[in-house]
C-alpha cells in the first residue's frame, strides 16, 4: 500500500521532505475525479474536506507512522511530520517528554508553551499515557481560525488525536514488535590526567600560587569517568491488537509492552511501559449509535538528574579530576588517605574496596559509580485510566445530536531509599531514610452538540451548536518518611519497621478544583466548493479568574477560494489547481495556578512574642486582583495551495501571532509581606512567521516517488513588559548570574553579556584600549585576558555593557523524510535538524576551580600570538574571563541529524499464506545515526522546556540498531 504523507495546510519553521516510492501499477493521479476518495481532516467537533478547509491544520494519519519504532514517548511522532510544528528533545532519558511548540513560544509567565492535548474528545494534560500504535489520526489546529473552537485553552495549539476503532469484518490481528541496543553516539574530548594536572598547575602558578601536583607526567591517562557512566542499553517493544466487527457493533483492543534501558547508568536509568486499550461502538437502532474508548497504562521509572549542573553522573563525569581512581584498592597508596579511612559510611564495591573519592572536586561532584549504589531504592510509578461514553442520535437527515461524557483517573508517585552514604565531604547521609508519595487526581468534562447539515442546489451548510463543563485538578497527595531504618540495604528496607514515632513524618493535602463552562458555535458554508466560509465563535467561563473577567469570547473567521474549480479556469499542465485561504481568530490562555486573583490567609508566618514561644502567625498570600484576565492571542494567516505539473504540491502559509495581555508575576516591596508575588496580565509578544511546502508524486510502474518538503522561518519579539520596563532577567547559571533576558524588541530568552574583542597580547594593547576621557577601560587586565567592548560608551566597562549575544529560540527548523518501495522492499529515511540559534554551553562548574576541562582549553592563551578567543587561565580570575557572562560560553546551535533509517522486506503472500497470515514485514531500523554540528556539546538538540538553549550536562539520545516485524493475522 502506497504510505501517503498529509500535505501541511499549515505553517511555521520546519522544512520537512518526504519521499515515497510504491508498487502500485494504478496511479491515483490519473482516476477520473468522481472516483478520487475525498480526504477529510478533524477540525473539532467535526470533520471537513480537506480541499474545503480553511484554517492551517497539519494531518497524520496511521499509514504515516506504522512503520516507524515506537518511541517511548508519542509526542516523538509529531517530529518532521507536522509542518509548523516544533519536537524538540529535552532528555535522551528514556520516558522523557519532548519539548513542543505550535508557531513559536505563545507566552513566558503562564504555564508552559505546550498544546492543548484532546484525545477521543478527552481533554488531558500530556499523552504520555497513550500507545503509539493505538493512534489512528492526529491534526494540529495551529491558527486562529481553526483552533478557536477550544477558545480558553487554544492560544499555544491544539493536537486532536483519534485513537483506532474496529471495523466490521473478519477479526483482524496483528503484531508489532522490535528489539534493539543502544549507545552514546558521542562524548566530550575531556582532558586526562597529564593535561589536567598541568592545566590546574599552570593556571595556580599565574596567580602566584603554588603547583598543585608535582609531576603531571605521573599520572598517565588516569580515569575515564565517562567510560564508567556510559553503557550500552537494550530496548524493545511488543505490541498486539484485535479488531473486527458486524453491522451492528464493531471493535478494537490492543495490549502493549515496552522496555527501554537508558545509555547512562542503566541500573538507575530505565522506562517500562505496560498498555491495554478497548473501544467500541454499537449500533442500537438506525438513529443511535453509542459507543467508548478505555485505555489503561502503567508505568515504572528509575532517571538520573539530568540537564542540571548542580551534581547527578553527567555533571560528575564531566568535571571529576582524571587523577581519582574510579576504585581504590590500596587506600595506604593514595595522597590523602583519610578521605577513605576516617569514614565507617563509604561507599564500597563488590569487593569490599572503596570507590574513587576526590580530594580536588566536591561540593555536589560524586564518584557516579558509588552514586550509582545510593539510588538503587528510587523509583517512580504512575497508573492511568482514560476512557469516554458517548451517543449519537441521528434525529432526520439534516440534525444530529451527540453526548459524550470523558474522564481521566491517575494515580502516580515514587518511593526513595537513602542509605548511610559517604560520597565526599560535602555528600554524606549519617542515617538512612524510606520516603514514599502517592497522588491521585480525576479529571473530566461532558460535551454536547447539535449539528444541522443540509445542501440544497450549490450551497452546502453545516451548522454547530455545542456546550461543555469540565472539572480540573480533583486531587489529593500524601507522603511519609521513615528515618533510622535497622538496614542500611534498598532491598531490606520497609514501612513495617518498628521503629520511635520521632523518626516517622507524615503530609498530606488536597488540591483545589477548578471548573470550566463553555458555549460555542460554527458556521462551515461552501458554494460550489468554490467560495469557502467558515466562522467560529466560543465562550468560556473559568472559576480560575475574578468576578470581572470571568466570562470570555474568542471569535474565528476564514476564507477561501478554490479558484480552480472557476469555469474560467483553464485545463493546462502547469498550474493544475489552486486554492487560495486567509483567516482571523483570537484565542485564550488560562495555564496559571489556582485562584491567583484572591487573596488568601496562609498559615506558617510564625512569630514569637516575648515569651519565647512559637505562635502560629497567617500573612497574606499576595494582593487580590479582581481584574486579573486570560491571556489573548490573536492570529492572522494567509495562504495558497497550488498543484503543479500534475505531481508537484506547493503550499505557501504567512502568518502573525500576536499575544496580549501575558500573564505573569510581579516584584513588589518585601514590606509588604506577601507569600507570593502577584499575578497580573503585563506583558506583550509577536510571532511572525513563513513556510513554504513542497510536495512531489510519481509512479512508474513498480517504482514510485512521492515527496514532501518545507522550510519555515520564525521570527519572535517581546514588545511589552510590566510597568514599561526594558527587560527583566530570565536564566541564570552559576557565578556568572543572568545569561539570557526577557528584553523589549528582542527574541524570547535572548541571550546577554559582554562581548569579547578579542584576548589582549601584551601590556600595549591594554595601554592603548582608552575611553575618551584617555582613562584605560580594563585597568586591572593582564596580557591574555578577554578584551570587553565598551558597549554604552561610558567610559569604563561593567554589566552596562551586555550586549545582545544571539536566540535561544531557532529562527529555522527543517527536515526531510524518504520512503521508498520497489516490490518487497521499503527505505524509510529521515532527517531534521535547526538553525539560526545560539546554545550556552554550561557543562563546567565555574564555582569548583579545580573542575576538570574540556580539551578545547588547551587552546588558550600562554604567550603572544598563542590565542585570540580563549584568555589564559587563573584560578582566581581576576580579571572575570570565567566568571562573567560573555560569548565565550556560546556556540551556534545549528545541526541537521540523520534521524532515522529503516529498510523492511516483505514476505510475499503465499509465503505469509503457510503461517496463516495475511501479511509478514522484517525491518532493521539505525536511530540517530549522524548528526552535522559544528557544537561541541552531547547533543545540539536541546530545549530544556521553556528555557532553550541552555546546555547544563545534557543527557544524549542514543544511536539505536533496532530489528523489528510486523505480522498481520
């Protein structure tokens, strides 16, 4: 079957190409236009022709994804499929949810950027939940127009996913599976033990301190930390499904497993997954049809810190000293001997020896190895039901009533074992403790809606009336400590202990509910599918926002004109059809706490009042805000949809994205008393944007070609902050402060510091560096220090002068994907990648001089002429080359990555007959084979969630050799 990728409607920043090559002998292209299948998309609430729809919607169907290994995360199947349409990874940790934005960042104080999720009309907060293999649509409602039908919840996109259903028939079955091995695709050139020990002498020695080893040469190669951390790591899935059916009632049900160890400390790192999934649907009369989704996933996790440079195996690995055993066998032989006899509660291995402690690096730096044995009794588990009930009343042949009722149960936690550990001075635990959580929260909503279909002559109408409750955030939690457990072993340790009621700690809570009503309508006309109308209007009403605003509406409107079905329009080879498209629609966003407009007492204040006795004091929460409002977001989007020389689709989408009114907490005086700063609606922001998409069919008998391409640019621009500010500070790291800003005129998480000139070569070039008054502008620098640029021109250099350094956010993203078939065979190829971003490359810890260094640093500057970009080293740094924000610490973000490679074979159907099969497919899959950067990092591909671009010990996705099949029954 001919695997057919949707053409975008939409637009953003992502080039995608996709390429199929097929057996069919028929071409589609060339059936008379009564016989073509009419392609239509879900637009909410409803279904539309695709070559009648108006809004920027992007489509993937099943066919587009069967083939390709499940992820442990589906939000993975969006990536380069959907054009406008960001997937970015935030961990290469197995389980771990990427980062996605529809159009840009949409707000930088309410929530995150993620869309609106609505599965089988169940509105649910992530999809972590849902099996790959179960999904049989997703369209992303990415402007205005289309998205407005959800109003509140809409302004950052909307991701409607269908799950499959049964159909009457023979009882299909079918079998999906894989198994495959991992590994790091790349690791940090890191000095070893002779480069270190002369690099940590070098730069003491130039700030007039003693050496701090001997003989560097002694030391050889030394320790390999990140050899210890990284490992190979198994991964595999196994999926089996049932569907079938009658006239009457029809069905699917599916059960699936996954497993998937992680790259890095896989004893710590893993995922598992178990799915089932059951939908049905019956006919009860001729004008009722009811049916349900249920779907159930458990899941059981163990991660590592990650992306965090304050400790965890990554940072560890990365800064240890090479000159630290990994495993000290001989304590009496080592420099500091105490560092291991004058603990009872070292960490030791298998054979009774002590793992590797360093006298150099500290604070939250560990050996990885003995960390490794203190988080063995640390796991985190969750259990999700989702599931709906719904009925469809036929009521005549224009009017149709449908009633859903949708829900989500879940309960997660985790339960960590800490041992009596000595890891270093500064990581030690003197007891031992048991902690266990449990949380629970149900969501649901009921839907209803009333549709009127009619056409009459050229004119067709559909008309939809709907009303919605929700109920959000009904949940409760509870955790318990134990402390001084008579074991000090993760296996043996339990609650059933006897142990003194000092040592026993116990919280719970509930959460606070929040509710939602909503009424809205829409209007979808077509004449002749010729002029195309559609117009959309919600209102919503939020429990989570004043008596003044409690109540808002989001109006929609687009047009289009399919100017190629035009008598006028003449038969030609050129230019075959063409569709041109514009809309309007504004849309909200309520992603804040609860209640944030009330002010409430909070207990916890306490005091003393001259009697030396604590009493309970309440203080404000923060100041009430009856006025405090939804975020607004309006878009604009015209587009064209043209088909050119028979075989050529090009789709050409311009678009502004404008928030108001962005939600976001202000500073006030500390006077004041408040537990938490206020919310109020004080900011503005821009997202401007053009993709282009070009896509491309042939057949030539048994070998075909289809193909699709885009490249979107993206263009993002803070205009408005609270009370007329310029900017306010965003990220931070470490001893260099702020690194990137939220700055009027600029791209979100911009980011700022000096700009270096250059490293001064001699003491001339320090004379001769003045301000017009003749004063020198780096006084107190030293030949091989950075040269700043004295940006505002006053004279004298100091945090004034930071200058914007580069986005965080990429201004272009693209791909390209390649399926080809010829008989049995199949080559699936993809690839994505960015550009015109700026990654802050935070992987040393700044505060630990004696923090190991990348090979880079073997560049720097030792004399005249030796380096113009990297300042000699000290380890005071007087001088702040280190310890200041500046564009040393950035590197162009640009990468294009092979993402996927896939080639299948098969078996012909006599072949699969002896087995009694219908159908047997063998496929061998290569992740992440090769990735074009010029970054210096893991891994350029990098979000970290609503702060992009900041590198602090990323955990790398793995290269991946997978065998797989798929057997149909």
């Amino acid at each position: 079957m001919n695997v057919r990728i949707s053409r975008s409607l939409g637009m953003v920043a992502v080039l995608y190409f996709t390429a199929n090559f097929n057996a069919q002998n028929t071409k589609s292209d060339t059936l008379p236009k009564e016989q073509k299948i009419e392609e239509v998309v879900m637009i909410g609430y409803g279904t539309q022709k695709k070559s009648n729809v108006t809004g920027a919607i992007s489509s993937i169907k099943a066919s587009d994804i069967d083939n390709a290994p499940v992820a442990g995360r589906p939000e993975q199947v969006l990536q380069g499929r959907a054009a406008g349409v960001s997937v970015i990874s935030n961990s290469g940790q197995p389980g771990s949810a990427p980062t996605i934005r529809v159009r840009g960042i949409t707000s930088f104080g309410a929530g995150s950027n993620d869309p609106l999720w609505v599965v089988d009309g169940i509105v649910v907060d992530n999809i972590g939940w849902l099996n790959q293999s179960d999904i049989e649509g997703m369209e992303i409602l990415k402007d205005g127009a289309s998205a407005a039908i959800y109003g509140v919840s809409a302004a950052k996109g909307v991701v409607l996913i269908t799950t499959k259903k049964g159909a009457k028939g023979r009882m299909n079955i079918a079998y999906n599976g894989f198994f495959g091995v991992g590994s790091a695709a790349r690791k940090l050139d890191l000095l070893n033990a002779t480069q270190y020990a002369t690099i940590m002498n070098e730069a003491n020695v130039n700030d007039n301190h003693s050496p701090m080893f001997s003989n560097p040469n002694s030391y050889g190669v030394g320790s390999d930390w990140q050899k210890q951390i990284f490992n190979s790591a198994q991964r595999q899935s196994h999926e089996f499904s049932l569907n079938g059916g009658n006239d009457k009632s029809t069905f699917y049900t599916s059960f699936g497993y996954y497993d998937q160890d992680g790259i890095v400390l896989r004893d710590i790192s893993n995922y598992k997954r178990i799915n089932a999934r059951f939908n049905s649907t019956h006919k009860v009369f001729n004008f009722l049809t009811i049916g349900q989704t249920f779907a159930y996933t458990h899941v059981k996790a163990q991660g590592i810190s990650d992306n965090n440079e304050f400790g965890g195996p990554l940072s560890s690995a990365i800064n240890l000293d090479p000159t630290t055993p990994v495993i000290v066998d001989n304590v009496s032989s080592q420099p500091f001997p105490s560092d291991y006899t004058n603990n009872a509660n070292i960490i030791r291995d298998p054979n009774g020896n002590p793992y590797g402690i360093s006298h150099y690096v500290s604070k939250e730096m560990t050996n990885p190895l003995a960390f490794q044995e203190t988080q063995r009794g640390r796991y985190r588990w969750s259990d999700d039901i989702v599931a709906n009930v719904f009925g469809d009343l036929k009521i005549n042949k224009n009017f149709n009533f449908k009633s859903s009722i949708n829900g989500k149960l879940s309960y997660w936690g985790n339960q960590a074992f800490t041992p009596k550990s000595y890891l270093s001075s500064a990581n030690s635990n003197s007891t031992n403790s048991l902690f266990r959580e449990i949380q629970k929260k149900f969501e649901w909503n009921t839907e209803n809606t009333l549709t009127y279909q009619n056409k009459f002559g050229l004119h067709n109408l559909n008309v939809l009336l709907g009303q919605g409750y929700y109920e959000y955030n009904i949940s409760y939690g509870q955790n318990t400590t134990y402390k001084n457990l008579p074991t000090n072993d993760w296996q043996e340790a339990s609650f059933n202990f006897d142990i003194a009621p000092s040592d026993k700690t116990s919280n719970a809570w509930d959460g606070k509910e929040t509710h939602k009503a909503s009424y809205f309508a829409r209007v979808v006309y077509d004449y002749d599918n010729r002029y195309l109308f559609t117009g959309t209007v919600r209102r919503d009403g939020s429990s989570k926002f004043g008596k003044n605003n409690h109540w808002g509406t989001f109006p929609a409107m687009s047009l289009g004109w399919n100017v190629s079905n035009e008598n006028f329009w003449p038969e030609n080879n050129v230019l075959n059809s063409l569709k041109l498209r514009g809309g309007y629609g504004v849309l909200g966003n309520d992603a804040i706490s609860d209640f944030q407009f009330a002010n409430f007492l909070v207990a916890g204040s306490n005091y003393t009042f001259g009697d030396n006795i604590i009493h309970v004091g309440y203080a404000p929460s923060t100041l009430e805000n009856p006025d405090l409002k939804w975020e607004r977001t309006s878009q604009f989007n015209i587009a064209a949809d043209l088909k050119l020389f028979r075989n050529f689709d090009l789709s050409i989408d311009v678009y502004r994205k404008k928030s108001t009114d962005i939600l976001r907490q202000v500073e006030v005086p500390g006077y004041l008393g408040l537990i938490n700063n206020p919310w109020r609606n004080i900011g503005d922001m821009n997202n401007d944007g053009i993709e282009v998409t070009l896509g491309y069919k042939k057949n030539w008998g048994d070998f075909g070609i289809s193909a699709n391409g885009n490249f979107s640019y993206l263009k993002n621009e803070i205009t408005r902050l609270e009370g007329g500010k310029e900017y306010v500070n965003f990220a931070s790291f470490q001893t260099l402060g702020t690194v990137s800003r939220l700055q009027v005129g600029q791209s979100y998480g911009s980011f700022y510091g000096y700009q270096n000139l250059g490293v001064f070569q001699n003491q001339s070039e320090i004379d001769a560096y003045r301000n017009s008054n003749g004063g020198l502008l780096q006084a107190n620098a030293k030949p091989g220090d950075f040269k700043r640029l004295d940006a505002n021109g006053d004279g004298k250099i100091d945090e004034n002068d930071y200058v914007n350094l580069g986005n965080s956010v990429p201004k272009y993203t693209f791909g390209f994907t390649l399926n080809m078939n010829y008989k049995n065979f199949d080559l699936m190829v993809f690839a994505q990648g960015q550009a015109g971003n700026k990654i802050f490359q935070g992987l040393r810890r700044l505060d630990i001089p004696e923090a190991n260094y990348q090979t880079a640093i073997l560049g720097r500057w030792t004399g005249e002429g030796t380096s113009n970009t990297i300042a000699r080293l000290t380890k005071d740094d007087p001088n702040q080359n280190y310890t200041r924000m500046s564009d040393y610490y950035l590197q162009k973000g640009d990468y294009l990555r092979l993402k996927l490679v896939q080639i299948g074979y098969t078996l012909s159907k006599d072949v699969a007959k002896t087995i009694g099969a219908s159908k047997i497919r063998f496929y061998v899959t290569a992740e992440n084979l090769v990735t074009f950067t010029k970054y210096t990092g893991y891994d350029p591909e990098i979000a970290g969630g609503d702060t992009f671009g900041i590198d602090r010990a990323y955990y790398p996705q793995a290269r991946t050799f997978l065998f797989g099949a798929n057997v149909q029954f």
